[in-house]
C-alpha cells in the first residue's frame, strides 16, 4: 500500500487544510487538463486523488492509519524469539568447550568456517570462490 502522506507531500498529523492544499498544489501541476496526452502526469493525479480521497476523510484515515501501523509480536512469541537470541549466543561463547551436537560439524578452517566458499570483493560485487585453505 502507497503511503498516501509521501505521495501528498504531508506529514502523519497534517490538518484538514493542509491535506487540501498538497492535494491542490500537486493537482494543478499534475492535472490531465494541463499536461494532456502525458501518461506519467494522469498517473501521478490519480495517484493524488486516491491519496486526497482517503486522508480527507476522518473515517478512512483512521482506517489507513491503522493499517499503515506495525504490527508487534505476541508477547510470548517475542520471549522465545529472545531466548533463542539467548542461547545462540551462549552456544557460541561455551560451543567451543562442549562437545559438537552430532548434527554438527567441528569447524577446522579460520577463513571459510567450514563453507567451502569465501567472498571475494570485486568494486561493487561480491563474487563466491573456493576457499584458497581448504582446496587440496
């Protein structure tokens, strides 16, 4: 969903006489009628309208608003979602001492961690090449 507030050029708690005058100012430059035959430009208006038609009325902004919110993660799903965080870390800090899970290999190699691949910076670009210690 387009954030309407963006596409008029307004803040989240803009008034009613605010909303009206981006829907106005952005139309004028925008309308059919001035730019006819231009598809970006007829685009752009019903683009502005939608927003216009939604932030102008208190009912369907609230509705947007609402909708537009994050959503947050049930209190205990995000308490397990932590406790994994948790125990991940203490499993790398005491892994080490501890006998590997037997679904797990013991990493040997400093560069690759046991991948087989390391990352190779080419400018911009990443490139995935054998690891240079664990090739024969």
């Amino acid at each position: 969903m387009p954030d309407y507030y963006a596409v008029l050029g307004i803040s989240r708690n803009a008034s009613q006489e605010e909303i009206r005058a981006a829907y106005r100012h952005g139309a004028a430059a925008c309308h059919p009628d001035v730019l006819p035959g231009d598809l970006v430009a007829e685009a752009c208006f019903k683009e502005l309208a939608k927003a216009y038609d939604v932030l102008s009325d208190p009912a369907k902004r609230a509705d947007y608003d609402r909708s537009m919110r994050p959503t947050r993660k049930p209190f205990l799903e995000s308490m397990l979602s932590d406790l994994d965080q948790v125990t991940g870390v203490v499993n790398n800090i005491f892994g080490f001492f501890a006998e590997p899970h037997p679904t797990q290999k013991r990493v040997s190699c400093t560069s690759c961690t046991g991948s087989g691949t390391v990352k190779v910076d080419l400018g911009p670009i990443q490139v995935l090449k054998s690891c240079p210690d664990c090739e024969p």
